[in-house]
C-alpha cells in the first residue's frame, strides 16, 4: 500500500472497497495530512465529531478554492458560486441558522406522515414495472427514479418534469461532488443555469397563482412575509440544493442498500419475514455502507485535533464512513448487524447544526423501498458482480447495480 499521504480514493481498489484504506488512517491517528488532497483526512469517530461541530471549521469552502484557479476556470466556478452562495450547507452561522430555520419547515414529521402514501404510490408503481427473472440495471429503473418522483412531490411540480430534474440533479454531481471528469465545470454550470430558470419559473408562477394545498414551495415563499425571510434568489437556490441532495444521495442509499442485502442473503430473507425490523435495518445499512464518504471542510482559524494542529485555511476532507467504522466505538464494525446493533450511533447524515435537513425523507424513501422490494420479490440476487463504481470523492455507489428478482407467489 502506498504512503497514506500519497493514498488515491480514486484508485478502482480503493473505489470497491475504501474501508481497509479507513482502517490504516484509523491506525494512523485519526487526522492525517495527504499530499495528494492537500488536506487532512479526518477518520476517527471522535475527529470527526469534534471538527463537524467546532466552530473554527467552516463551511464556505467554494469561494477559497477559487482564488487559485485559472482564469477560465475560475469565471465557470464564480459563475456558479452565484447559485452556491445561498445554499445552507454552504453558509455558516448566523447565516446558516436563518436559512435551515425556514428550510427544515417542510420536513418535519407532519410533513413525512403526509409524504408518505406518495412515496409508496410511486414505490409500487416502479416496482410493479420491474422484470420478474429477468437482469434489470437497478439504478436507472428504480434508485434514480424514486427520489426524483418524491422531490417534485415535495415541491409540488408535475412528475413528468422528474427525468429532466434528475437529468440536471445527476450533472451537478460532478462539479459538486468531486468527479475527476474534464467537463465537470461546463457540465455543471449548465444544469445549473438550467434548474436556476427552471425553479425562478416555479416561484414566478406560485406568487402569480397560488395553490390552496400548501407545499414546501410555498412555505418558503411564505417566509417572505417574516424578519429574515428568504429571498427569491435564496428560495431558488434552496430549491436547487433540496433537488440536489434528495435526489442523488437518497438513491445511492437506496441503490447501496439493497446491493448489501444481496451480498448477505440470510439477513435479506430475514428482513422478507420481519419487516417490522426494515427500519432499524436502514440505520445499520447507512452505517456500514452509506453514500456519502466524506464531507468537506476549511479551518476558518487555527484548530487542535487527533493530536495535530490544523491551520487557518487548510482543507478537511471528514470521512463518515470510516467514523461509522470506528472500532473504537463500535463492536465488530466490519460486520452487518441489522437486529442488534446498539449504542454509538451512526454519523451518515453529519451531525449538529449540519445535521442533513432532508434525512428524514431519505430514510422514509429508503424504508418504503425495502418494505415493498422485499414484499413484492421472493428472491433479490446481484445479476453480476458490481464492478462500475462512482468515480467521485464525496459520493459512494455504483454507477450500474444489475439485479436478477423473481416475483413472490400471490396464494
């Protein structure tokens, strides 16, 4: 194995399976420089809680990275920082605070209670049009589609719009979340152009007609009305990120999840038996393979860590699912444990006041799936091994998952 510092996630090794890599920064100390990254890799459990709560280690990571940029790649950046700029999981407080306060309205517990008979609807619907014995790409048929559907649910925009807003979701990805891929900043920029107009459309119209069913459209709207309500450029931008988020993580979950399943068929029959146990199933799944590797940071001022000292400006790259892997706080984390696993929990969706707005629509999406996977199919197997990994720093899943699942007999 190479230096840490010199450690590719990139490499297809490391890209299959990242957590023996984990486990050596572990061993290492739990925050270590890499000259690759030209950062620290933040990989105990404690590091990473105490950095994603310290107030010196900041979210407004885009614009500082601009700066050294050259010109034409910076302009495309700059151009999109505009849309970025208001963004919550880009601000810190009080900024931040203001803007989560009126975002966090749409999902609270009501508002999945009132959800959640649309999020099975469409779950059913998908997964009565899957093949019955037959190979099916996963991804495209079910883990995409689902999110998408629930997003413009939740924004209450006509479904038929969903591929598109997948479409651009999907594009923003490889600026956002670190995909080595040459195009990055054109692709991006573009769909992110395309959503801004899309969704000031939206907005346009709801102030010019508005609904008697309220949605989270209109409750960021309503906020105008109130000290530190959102303006129309905060609301599309919000939009955007909700797009953004809901879509491509909730489906890699979803997509990881099940793959996992595949690869402990004891524990998927089980959960076929017991579903009642599918909820707590989805906490350990998100622990032991969730989507999101890492998150990202910068030191706003000098901060002690893992025995180390991290400059004023340095990067942190936060590694959630080597914390979630931490065998000093969990007990055997290398092995799946749906029914008894206890104790520490958890970190997929961040913690704190970053604590991801949209985990609780993530997780009712990712338990209506299993529930209806799982009635629907008496078998769920891997059609073939899944060899085509999402080649991006901040996202973990495969790009294709084909499935092989034979229909459960109706007596």
């Amino acid at each position: 194995m190479p230096e840490l510092k010199d450690i590719s996630f990139a490499s297809p090794e490391v890209l299959r399976d990242p957590f023996p890599v984990f486990e050596e920064f572990r061993k290492a100390g739990g925050v270590t420089w890499s000259d690759r990254y030209r950062g620290w890799i933040v990989s105990s459990y404690d590091a990473v809680r105490f950095l994603l709560s310290h107030p010196r280690v900041s979210v407004q990571k885009v614009a500082p990275a601009v700066a050294g940029m050259p010109p034409d790649t910076r302009a495309k950046v700059e151009a999109m920082q505009s849309i970025l700029k208001d963004w919550v999981v880009f601000n810190d407080p009080p900024n931040h605070t203001r803007l989560r306060k009126i975002i966090q309205r749409g999902f609270m517990p009501r508002n999945m209670r009132i959800l959640e008979p649309k999020v099975r609807e469409m779950t059913k619907t998908l997964v009565g049009e899957l093949p019955d014995g037959e190979p099916v790409e996963f991804m495209e048929a079910f883990a995409y589609r689902l999110p998408a559907a629930m997003v413009c649910d939740l924004f209450g925009i006509p479904r038929q719009d969903a591929v598109k807003v997948g479409d651009w979701s999907m594009a923003v990805t490889k600026f956002i979340l670190g995909s080595p891929d040459p195009e990055r900043y054109d692709v991006s920029l573009e769909s992110l152009l395309l959503m801004r107009d899309y969704f000031a459309a939206q907005v346009a119209d709801r102030k010019a007609n508005p609904r008697d069913e309220k949605d989270l459209v209109d409750a960021l709207i309503d906020s105008q009305g109130e000290p530190g309500g959102m303006t129309d450029d905060e609301i599309v931008s919000s939009l955007v990120l909700i797009v953004f988020g809901g879509h491509e993580t909730t489906a890699n979950g979803i997509a990881n999840a099940v793959r996992v399943l595949c690869q402990h068929p004891g524990m998927l029959e089980d959960l076929r038996r017991n579903p009642d146990r599918i909820g707590l199933a989805v906490e350990e799944l998100l622990r032991f393979d969730g989507p999101s590797p890492f998150i990202t940071r910068v030191a706003s001022d000098d901060v002690d860590a893992g025995g180390q000292t991290i400059r004023k400006g340095d990067r942190i790259f936060i590694a959630l699912q080597s914390a979630n892997r931490d065998e000093a706080k969990f007990d055997s984390p290398e092995k799946l444990n749906l029914t008894e696993r206890r104790g520490c929990p958890h970190i997929q969706f961040s913690q704190g006041m970053h604590t991801c707005v949209g985990a609780p629509l993530a997780r009712l999406e990712m338990r209506v799936a299993l529930e209806e996977l799982l009635s629907a199919f008496a078998t769920i197997e891997l059609a073939e091994p899944p060899a085509h990994w999402r080649n991006e720093l901040l996202a973990r899943g495969t790009k294709r998952l084909m499935l092989r699942m034979t229909r459960a007999k109706i007596d």
